[in-house]
C-alpha cells in the first residue's frame, strides 16, 4: 500500500505562482511514474504532468511553459511548479502514482488551487 499526501495549494492571484507537493509513504519512484492530474467542476480529470521512472517529463498543452514537474527521490516527494497562473487552471490537483500495469495505482486527496483576483 502506498499513500499519496498532497500539500501547497492555495487561491492567487492571476500571474501568480503556486508549488504544489506530493509525498509517497514509501520510495516507489523506480516502478511508479508519477504524475499531476485536475479536475474543475463539470469537467472531466486531464493530465497536468508526468515523470517516468526514467526521467522523462510529459506537459499536458495548457500548461507546457508554465508548469515543471520535478522529482526529490531522497524525499520520496515529486512537485509541480506552477507560473504564471491563470483562472482557468483553478481545479482541484491531484498526485498519482502510475503502476504501469505492473503494480496498483494510487491516488492522493487532491488539493484545491484557486486562481481568482
């Protein structure tokens, strides 16, 4: 079993910026790819960000240069930096770990960011 503790959302400001944190109860980073996912109200939960065991980064096209997803493995922690907010990226956030069909997936919480002035 591995739980998922997200941490750092918030409401800002438009333009603002926000870090969102995700902590796994155990290291799974060399099996589970990692990834931040949102959901707004009346909408379906779309892909943020990923990493792959290996390192390799994926953006979903709204928030390519804007967001960056990092990964601390000492810390069993990945983050995504959000930049330049916008009020369409008010969602609540949520951490996955991604089994790859080899492994369960799980899910953190979700943490509510709102981007209002």
């Amino acid at each position: 079993q591995v739980q998922l503790v997200e941490s750092g959302g918030g409401l800002v400001q438009p333009g603002g910026s926000l870090r969102l944190s995700c902590t796994a109860s155990r290291s799974i980073f060399s099996i589970w790819a990692m990834g931040w996912y949102r959901q707004a109200p009346g909408s379906q939960r779309e892909l943020v960000a990923s990493i792959t065991p290996e390192g390799r980064l994926n953006y979903g096209d709204s928030v390519k240069g804007r967001f960056t997803l990092s990964r601390d493995n000492a810390k069993n922690t990945v983050y995504l930096q959000m930049n330049s907010l916008k009020p369409e990226d008010t969602a609540v956030y949520y951490c996955k770990a991604d089994g790859q069909k080899v492994a369960p997936d799980y899910w953190g919480q979700g943490t509510q960011v709102t981007v209002s002035s």
